[in-house]
C-alpha cells in the first residue's frame, strides 16, 4: 500500500513539475490560477504550531470534483508533505480535509487532480514585525508611511510614532488596524527633519522589536510648498452703491479642520476685463468684506489672493457672468427626463424636459469616457430646443453624459447624468486589433495589420501608449506618434530605449479615449533600441514636390535638426522597400533635386540626419511614402485622399445637414461637398468644408425640390477623390419633408385599423393647385379596389366602416389639381394591413405652461413603435397641425408658440412604420368634449412647506396655493406624496379638500422621516404640477411661498400686493430690500396683504416678512426697465405670400441701455427661426423693429398653416440679463 502511495505520490510530483513548466512558457497561466478563480480554500494562512485544520475546496462551473479527486501538498522545493488526510468529496463544488499540524514555515501549493488539475497556495507564517517600509513625504508638511503587514494572524495592529530627528522623544502613539498598510502624517513643521518608529503589538499585549527610521541619520524633510485651498460658501450682496460679500475661509482637508491661512487680498475688475482694482486686505478669520462707494450699473469680477503662513498664495477668480444690478446667485433646476439613443456610429441623440425656472437660458453638455476624470464640454443646447444631436463620438466607447443647466447670468448647475451609453457598434474593430508588431531596424516597432477584410487603416480612429512592460500603474503609460504610415503600416519610432508593453485606445474628437486591446509580446514585451541622447534629430517639415515632370524636389527646415547633413535614400513604391543612397548634402542647402527618376513608377524617400561634429553619427531616419502611395515625378502626390466613411444626410426645414468621418491621410486638406437639383441643369458647385469639421449645414434649398449629393476628398496637393453619392436611395432628399416623395403627392400618410374600420390619414400635399384626395382600398385578395372616398382641400382622413376583422387590407391615396391632374399614388399596406388595432402610448398627460403645452406618456409595452405622432388643434377649429414625431423611448413634447388666451386640443398617435394606432385625443375631459388646455403659466407652491416631524397620529394641514390654476373647474384632482427617491407613499395623505380653482388643501401624517419630499396634485386642465414638502425635527418657522405678483415694469404705481405663506401674525410686518417695515392692511395665518410702494428702481427686489425677530427667506420681486409688445402683423391671403411687421420695444428708463432682441417665430407650434438684432436704446426711448418673414421658397410655403407666433425676449446686450417679461403674439390662421 506505501508502494502505491509513493507511486501515486511521484505521478502528482510530475504532473505538478508539468503545471509549473507550462506556467513558466505561458505567463497568462498563473495569475488566472494563482489567485484561484478555479477553485479556493476556506483558509489559506496558518500560524507556525497550528493544531489539525479542517479545510474547505471550493470549485465552480470552470472546475468541478469527481467523486475520486485527490490533494497533494508540495514545499518550496516540489517535494511531497504528505500532511493533507481525510479527503471527502461533499459535491461537485465542494470538498473537504485535513491538514496534518508540523509544517515549517513557508509556502506550499496544493496541487488539485479532478477532471482536470489546477493548484492554489497556502501558508504557514511566523513574522511579527511590518516589512516594505517606505517613508514618502509630500508638498503640504506632511509625510506618508506605507508598510506591508506581518504574516502573523495574532498581531493586534501596527503603531507608529515620530519625533524631529534630532531628539529622542516620540509622539504618541498611532495604532493603526491591520489591512490599512499606509497613514499620513499631516501639520507638521515646515522644514523640519523628523524620524520615525515601526512596530507591531500583540494580542497578549506585547510588542515586537520594530524599526527606527531616519534616513542614514538626517531624517525626512517636512516642506509646505501647497498655496491654500479655495474659499467657499461666497455669497456677494448688494449694498447701497457698494457690495457685500461674505466666504468661508480655506481649510485643510483634517479632522477637525485646520489652516494654514494668513491673509486673504480681495480685488475687483470690470466683468471680462484684467484691469484689476488695489488690493483689500482681509485677516484671516473676518471671512467678509465691503466694498463701496461702487457703479452697481456695472458688473464686476471678483478675484481673491490667499496667502499662507508660508508664503504659498494662488488666485481665485469668481464671476457669475459679472455681478451688477441683480443680485440672483441662484442656479436654475436640471432638465429631466434625460435620455440617450444612439442616431448613428458617430452620434446620439439626447433628448430632455426643460426646467420649469423662469430665467434658465440654456443646456451644456459634457462627456467623459471610462479613461478620463474630467468631464470634457461637448455642445450646449438654448432654451426650447429640448433635444440635440451629439456628434464626433467613436463606436466602442462607454460614454457618460452630464447636462448641466445654465441661467441668464451664468449660475450653472452641478448637472444630472445620463449613461453608460454607446453609439451603434461597428464590426471593424476586430480587423483593427488583428496586427502584427515587431522590431524595425531603425530601433523602433513596426505594426502591420494582417485583416483582409480591410483595404486601408484608419489611423484617426485610435491612438497607441506604451508602458514598462513590469509596470502596474495605469497613469505610467504614454502616448507615442504613429509615424510612416502606408495603407495597413506604421512605425513606432519616438519611444526611447527600453521594454515596453503597448496599448491600443480608441479615441473620438473630443479626446476621449477608451482601452480597445493590449499588445505585450505574450509577456515578454517589446524591445526598442531608441534613439539614444546621442544620435542627432531628424529633419521636419519635409515635402517633397513635383518640379518639371522629370524630377522631385525634397524640402525640409535645416532649424528642426542639429546634425550637419542630410542622406537622401529612394526606393521604389513596395511592400519591402530596397532603399538606395541620392546623395548627401550640407543641412543648410534645405533642399535636393532627385534625379534620374521615371513617370511610370512611384518612389518612397528615406532621410537620414548625420552629423560630421560627432563622428558622423546617424539619426535613425524618417521614411516618407506618402501614406503608402508614393510620389510621381508627373505630380508629385499623384493619389487622392481616401473617401469619407459614415456619410449621412439629414432634411431640416430648407437645409440639408451632412456628417461624416474624415480620411487618416496625413495630408488630406478639404471635403468638397456637390449638391445638384433632381431634374435641373443648373451649374454646381461645391461646398468646401476644411479638415476638422466633419460635417456642414447647406442652406437655403428650394423647399419641394429634391437634390443629390457628391462627397469628395481633395489633398494637399489638389488630388481629389471619385467620391461617394448620397441620393436617399435614388429619390433624392425632399426639401421641406424630408420624405423623398413629390410635391404633389400627399405627406405623413398612415393607416389606422381597428378591429371592424380603416381609417386612414394623411397630410396635404404641397403644391400649390392642390384640390383633393381619393382614398382607395382592397382585400390583399383582391385585384381591383372596392371601396373608396374623396376628400377635399382641408379634410385629411376618412373612415371605412363594416369591413372585415380577419381580413387584410390595403390603402391607395391618389390627390387631383384644381387642374383635373391626378398624380401617381402612394400604397399603404402593399402586403396586407391587418385589422387587429396596435397599442397606442399609456398614461398620456397635457401639462399647460406659459404659451406651451407639455404633453407627456409612457411608451406601449405591447407594441415596438417606430415613432409617436404628436398633434395639436384649437378647440374651435377643425383641422389638426402637422403632426411632430418622437423618438421611441423619449416619453414627452414641449408644443410652444401657443397663444395664451386659446384653449387646445392635442392628439397622440403611435406609428409602426405606416400603421398608426387608434388615437388619444386629450381636452381636459374626462371622457371627451372637454374645455380644451389653455396655455398659461401655472404653477403651485406649498403653504406651508415645512412641517414638524410626529408621532402616528399627527397630522398637519397644507394648502397648495396654484397660479394660474383651474383645480375646481373641471373633473376631480388627485395628489400624491413621494420620498426623494421618487417612491411614492401611499399612505401619507390622510384628507383632501377642494378649496378654489387656486388652492386645494391635503392632510398629511407628520409621522415621517426628516427629508424633502414632492408633492405632486394633478388635474385634468392643470396636468401635473409639483412642489415640495420639507419635514424637519423643529417647529418651523414663519414662511412666504409666493407673490401674486412677480414683476413689473417701471413706472408702475403703487398697488396691493398679497403674499402667501404660513405662520403669519398680527405682530408680521413686511420689508422690501432694507426699507422700513410695512404693516399689512390685511392678514391671516397664510397670507398677508400689503401696498407695494411705487418707485423702486430696475432691478430683482427682496420681499421679506418680519415676525417676532425673525425673518422669512426673501422672495424676488422683478422691475424690468423695458417692455415689448406687438405693433401689427400683416399677414398674408396664401401660403406663399410674406409676412410683414413691426414689433415695439421701449426703454422706460432714464438711463441709456443697449439691449438685444430676439425674436422666436414658430409655425403651426414649431420653431421655424430667430431673428436677432442688438439695439442702443436712449433714456424713455421707443423703437420699432421690423418683423419680416415667409414668402415662396421657404418653409412657411410648405403645407397648411393653421397658426403663426411671434414670441420676443429682451435682455441686455453684454450680459443676456432679462430687461423684459418674455411677450407672446399669436394668431390663428387657415392658408
């Protein structure tokens, strides 16, 4: 039996001798095994005198046991310990033993024999003492201690102490658990010299030897070279002709926190100048400043200079767009709703919800990608535009999103995030990792890609690093040039001498980057001979040209080496060039005809620096082939670039916009881009866009016409490209619908069915002499259509009743001129339209806003839509808008432009391709015949907004307070309380009550958890409107939530202004900015009615209510120095015809203003453009403002229209600042 055993014994020796031979060829091999991802051990560490252990071998899916698995032990030297015994296997993943005690210490391997073997380590430890220490110390007077713990399991923890080097005293203690293996010592001496002891303690309380260290006797130097940190908390106030300001002093980031600041110099300087005020000197600890006497009409930047007890000082600059005559601080909401889906290799398409905040201006967006720690600023979007289109992204990169949301004076917020997302995933990036590297002779690495999949690299789409091959740290690797690049070729030649690991990272225009694959020679790494410090530098800015049809000139800049000569070599254009000595010339001559060369072949040219000062060393040399082409001595550069690649075309109103990724030729110059009319004769001519932009926007294209596209490539030296055509698959881009049909057919055609009935819609077509439509249909079954309808100019759908539920149907619509001239037709259904209804958008809501409505769903789960149509309609008309389609998984459309005195219908369709579900029409009614949804500004706030926090039975009233709210008007309200994880809680509302149209009053529990929580109340004409709810363990405080009136313009006479709130008495009394205390005239617990005094000057005001000492958060009151209203607008008695008008704006100030106008024009509730003008307005003065627009040729030409706004924004020229309430014209039309 002991025969057997040592058999046995020697066969698991060889096997393991086999293991560790294989790990040695494959260095992939160990780690995977070594840190057990196969199998692992219930413990694998052992004290030196250990009884017998009962251990567990865990396996998995990769490594499973048989029933006949067997352990053997080996030592350092391989040999057998036979100390494993009473091996049970409990499962396929699990077995059990013993492990013998006796083993000296040391580590061991336990080699595993199932299915197949595999090995895990394991430990027998006797140190006590830390080993690996290392002293650090750092920039900021203090120095870091790192260690390795001790083996021994009965070690308590670690403890250091230091003293200055030259005594011997120690500090306290530190006693740090074990696991930790660093600490830092912070606040110590400026340049003092300090030591340091080491040791362990046990769990007996005794301690080990430790040691000392001091550096071979002069200690670790102490140095603070770190200026201070930021100041915080900066609030900047306005005063009488003067501001204050208050800060939080910098500290250090300790516990408790400490500084090392002495003095803070305050200064100020015009807004976006450097011409800088004197200095005021602020001690440290006095954290605020005033500045006076000041011209508040202007702004200012701030810019502070902290100096520490040191002498280390920086800057901090401060500015909000300027600081001037308001003092709003304040950042605006974040969007919501923000999604991400991928529009492309190259793009995405974000979608969002504006922000409710009256002066927020516009969206910023900002990526970063899983190698960046800085978000990197990607586009911005303004104010009603709700979606954006973000280009220059790279497939196979894991973005993150951050959209960050900015006001009219620049207070921008910390953003909301979106991600991880990527574009659309391209199969190429196989081929691109499928390389082949290796030494090169002139000491640095070749690649060549071996894919014959493709003919040529794109070497803009990556970047390559290299790293020591031994290095573990991510930030040792470096970017390294791709130099000598042919079509699938390229040289690595600037890395200096060493063994190296390379890493290829896909990178987008923005600079983001991500790991694509790792090349390290199988762990060996990559040797490069380098350059050396020795060898002269090459030459640059090389070109070599074509002179007189026989021969090529070379150029360089005699400036860029600092060798002596130049070596010209040529070749002929090949895969494995055989180079041949031209000539050598002195560097300075900077050029050399090459001779001697034939039109029928293309050459390769190899420079090489050699410098006669230095035993004519020579420089490894660049080659220059051209990209792989060569050059030809009848045009130098005779090859065009490579095509553009993801070319797309995309219809917005009149233009057309065109991406796509350039060529990696390293001298592609420009894209011309040729657009031609379908049908047309006329001359073209192309559109150069330079290198770099990827894209362009061509406008002002004849709407109904169709066009083509050409795309070429052209080089440095004039080459160009055949090019690539886009042609929307032969039909041409339609301008004006961007649906490739012709003018005369009908648009956005869609066929409903449900169950029994078709109904079928479209939209007009948009010729001129349009007259009507027959609509046709057929059983699939049938040859000839049998049923059809007429419908005239202005009705643009019909219903088909009775027809079969289980057959399948299609849909012919032919349209007819006043003329009698029928058009060619468009087929709905040409393989059966089935009659079953599809599902169409849950949970739809209408939320009305100033001069907008924001209508919002969830996607139908039973249905995969490929868009949702949304529509809008007067109540008192009859004929729908043109319908706006939204991208799947978008979930709401802001309609804006709409008048505020109208009331509105909206319809929301979902399409599968040209099937349409049966439509929700939404009124305001419960079940239909509702009053419709009237564009307003509403809102509510809640009165009060804190409550204490209670017991089970407590309760607490609120009053939601509504602006411009109908909660009673119409059909039943609901409320609902969520937590600020959005989660709702059902059982926090107690009681309802209706109360008016502008309040309604919810019994809460104020058994609840101290936090904020959203209070939603929603309503058939109000949609949903939220506010919020704080709960806290305090009884709170006296409160205003709103102002019956929020702005003004100047000039306005006193009048009464009420205020809303909670805790109000009859000892309140109300302040604007610092003026003397108002009695109200009237006042209950929840509001308080005062008069407004006349007066105040252009500016945001404070209203504040003083109650027994203590005042309210103030709210703002707006006098804007300028308002704007409509003078006429003409319009016209056709589609074609223009648009004329004038718009007043008056400066009602005495002081002399330049403002900008904008003015937002949208067609049937859809943006069509802006008109800016920027104006110099003296004191009281009143201009008119020509309101110009439509007319043939243009997108108001295009179809019906039911309606035109004009909405006008004034803000001041320099600093966007709102000098106007927002004024809105709006008219219904029938053209």
């Amino acid at each position: 039996m002991l025969a057997q055993h040592r058999r046995t014994s020697r066969l698991a020796i060889a096997l393991l001798t086999v293991f560790t031979l294989l790990i040695a060829l494959f260095p992939a091999l160990p780690e995977r095994a070594a840190a057990a991802d196969y199998v692992s051990l219930s413990k694998s560490d052992f004290v030196i005198g250990y009884p017998p252990a009962a251990v567990t071998l865990t396996g998995g899916d990769a490594f499973k046991f048989k029933t006949d698995a067997r352990l053997y032990l080996f030592d350092s030297n391989n040999r057998d310990t036979y100390a494993v015994q009473g091996v049970r296997v409990v499962d396929s993943t699990h077995l059990t033993f013993t492990l013998n005690p006796g083993l000296a210490a040391g580590r061991y391997t336990l080699l595993v024999v199932s299915y197949s073997q595999t090995t895990v380590n394991l430990n027998v430890l006797t140190s006590y003492d830390p080993t690996n220490v290392t002293v650090t110390p750092g920039a900021n007077a203090d120095i870091r201690v790192d260690w390795s713990d001790p083996s021994a399991l009965d070690i308590k923890d670690i403890v250091i102490q230091y003293s200055l080097a030259d005594q011997n005293s120690y500090s306290n203690p530190v006693h740090l658990p074990r696991g930790v293996g660093t600490t830092t010592f912070k606040n110590l001496a400026n340049k003092k010299a300090y030591k340091f002891m080491i040791y362990a303690t046990k769990n007996d309380g005794t301690r080990t030897t430790g040691a000392v260290l001091n550096n071979g006797g002069s200690g670790y130097l102490a140095v603070d070279t770190t200026p201070p940190s930021d100041l915080t908390n900066l609030v900047v106030s306005a005063v009488p002709n003067g501001f204050r300001l208050t800060w939080s002093d910098p500290t250090n980031a300790d516990t408790p926190p400490v500084s090392d600041l002495n003095l803070i110099t305050v200064q100020y300087a015009e807004h976006n100048t450097s011409n800088w005020s004197e200095g005021f000197v602020v001690a440290k600890g006095i954290q605020t400043a005033t500045l006076a006497p000041m011209n508040i009409a202007k702004r200012y930047d701030f810019r502070f200079t902290k100096l520490d007890v040191n002498g280390n000082w920086n800057y901090q600059i401060d500015t909000h767009n300027g600081y001037g005559y308001t003092w709003d601080t304040d950042v605006p909401a974040d969007v919501t709703s923000l999604n991400v889906s991928v529009a492309s290799d190259t793009s995405a398409y974000i979608t969002w919800y504006d922000p409710q905040t009256t002066d927020f201006h516009h969206v910023n967006f900002y990526l970063k990608s899983p190698m960046s720690t800085d978000w990197v600023p990607a586009g911005h979007a303004d104010k009603g535009l709700q979606s954006f289109q973000l280009n220059g992204l790279a497939p196979g990169i894991d973005y993150q999103l951050k959209t960050t949301t900015v006001d009219q004076l620049g207070n921008e917020t910390s953003g909301a995030t979106f991600g991880p997302f990527r574009t659309a995933t391209i199969n190429d990036l196989t081929d691109l990792t499928n390389l082949e590297v290796k030494q090169e002779v002139s000491g640095g690495l070749q690649m060549t890609w071996k894919s014959d999949a493709v003919s040529s690299i794109d070497f803009n789409r990556f970047k390559m690093y290299y790293a020591p091959i031994n290095s573990s740290d991510p930030k040792d690797f470096k970017l390294t040039d791709l130099s000598n690049r042919g079509t699938k070729t390229a040289s690595l030649r600037d890395m200096p001498r060493g063994l190296y690991k390379l890493d290829m990272r896909l990178q987008d225009t923005f600079g983001l980057m991500q790991s694509l694959q790792s090349f390290n020679n199988s762990g060996a790494g990559y040797y490069v001979s380098g350059t050396g410090n020795n060898l002269p530098t090459d030459v640059g800015n090389v070109k070599v040209l074509a002179n007189d049809g026989s021969n090529l000139e070379i150029t360089w800049d005699a400036a860029t080496t600092n060798g002596t000569h130049v070596q010209i070599y040529v070749a002929e254009r090949s895969q494995y060039p055989s180079w041949r000595l031209l000539g050598k010339v002195d560097k300075r001559n900077q050029r050399y005809l090459a001779t001697g060369l034939t039109s029928t072949k293309d050459y390769f040219f190899k420079l090489v620096v050699v410098d006669a000062n230095r035993s004519n060393q020579e420089s490894t040399g660049v080659v220059y082939d051209n990209s792989g082409y060569g050059f030809n001595v009848i045009g130098g550069d005779r090859y065009a670039p490579h095509e553009v690649t993801g070319a797309s075309a995309t219809v917005n109103l009149n233009t057309l916009v065109v991406s796509y990724t350039e060529p990696s030729d390293t001298d592609f110059n420009f894209v011309n881009l040729y657009v031609k009319k379908v049908n047309s004769n006329d001359p073209i001519n192309p559109v150069a866009v330079t290198r770099g932009n990827s894209g362009t926007t061509i406008r002002d294209l004849v709407p109904g016409a169709s066009y083509t596209l050409r795309i070429t490539t052209v080089d440095n030296y004039g080459n160009e490209s055949a090019g690539i055509a886009l042609n929307n698959n032969g039909n041409g881009y339609l301008i004006g619908t961007g649906t490739g049909q012709s003018t005369s057919e009908v648009r956005n055609a869609i066929a409903i069915p449900n169950s029994n009935q078709l109904t079928v819609r479209f939209q007009e077509p948009t010729n001129a002499d349009y007259a009507s439509t027959t609509i046709s249909i057929k059983k699939t079954s049938e040859s000839a259509y049998s049923q059809e309808r007429t419908v005239g100019k202005g009705l643009n759908e019909a219903t088909f009743t009775g027809l079969e539920p289980n057959s399948a149907y299609s849909v012919r619509l032919i349209t007819t001129t006043t003329a009698g001239k029928k058009s060619s037709g468009i087929y709905l259904g040409t393989t059966g339209i089935s009659m079953q209804p599809i599902s169409n958008v849950v949970n739809p809501r209408v939320t009305p806003g100033a001069n907008r409505l924001t209508v919002t769903w969830s996607d139908p789960s039973t249905t995969i839509p490929t868009g949702i149509a949304v529509e809008v309609m007067p109540t008192n008309k009859s004929t729908w808008s043109e319908p706006q389609i939204v991208q799947p998984g978008t979930g709401f459309l802001v309609l804006g432009g709409l008048s505020g005195t109208q009331a509105y219908k909206v319809r929301i369709t979902t399409l599968r391709n040209e099937i349409g579900s049966p439509s929700f029409i939404l009124d305001a009614g419960a079940n239909g015949g509702g009053p419709g949804y009237t564009p307003r500004d509403a809102s509510v706030a809640a009165s009060p907004s804190h409550m204490q926090r209670g017991t089970a039975t407590d309760t607490q009233w609120i009053s939601l307070i509504g602006r411009n709210t109908r909660f009673g008007s119409y059909g039943t309200v609901d409320v609902t309380l969520y937590d600020s994880n959005g989660n709702g809680i059902g059982d926090a509302i107690k009681q309802t009550a209706m109360y008016s149209n502008n309040r309604f009053d919810v019994r809460l529990s104020r058994n609840l958890a101290p936090g904020t929580y959203t209070l939603k109340i929603r309503s058939n004409e109000d949609g949903d409107l939220t506010t919020t709810v704080t709960v806290q363990t305090n009884a709170p405080a006296p409160e205003v939530t709103s102002l019956n009136t929020q702005s003004v313009n100047l000039g306005y006479s006193s009048f009464l202004m009420t205020l809303n709130g909670d805790g109000f008495t009859n000892t309140s009394k109300i302040q604007v900015d610092n003026g003397t205390a108002i009695t109200p005239s009237s006042y209950d617990s929840k509001s308080l009615t005062f008069q407004m005094p006349a007066g105040l000057q252009p500016g945001v005001h404070k209203v504040t209510v003083l109650t027994n000492g203590s005042s309210t958060v103030p709210m703002q009151f707006t006098v804007y120095p300028f308002k704007s209203q409509v003078g006429f607008l003409n319009l016209p008695g056709m589609r074609n015809g223009a648009y004329h008008g004038e718009w007043n704006v008056s400066n009602m100030d005495a002081n002399p203003r330049n403002a900008k106008v904008i003015l937002l024009i949208r067609r049937n509730g859809q943006f069509v453009e802006e008109q800016e003008t920027t104006l110099s307005f003296t004191g009281n003065e009143t201009k008119k403002i020509k309101v110009d627009f439509g007319g043939a040729n243009t997108s108001y030409a295009i179809g019906p229209t039911q309606s035109i706004s004009v909405q006008a924004f004034i803000v001041d020229a320099n600093t966007l600042t709102p000098l106007a309430d927002p004024a809105v014209y709006s008219t219904d039309l029938n053209l």
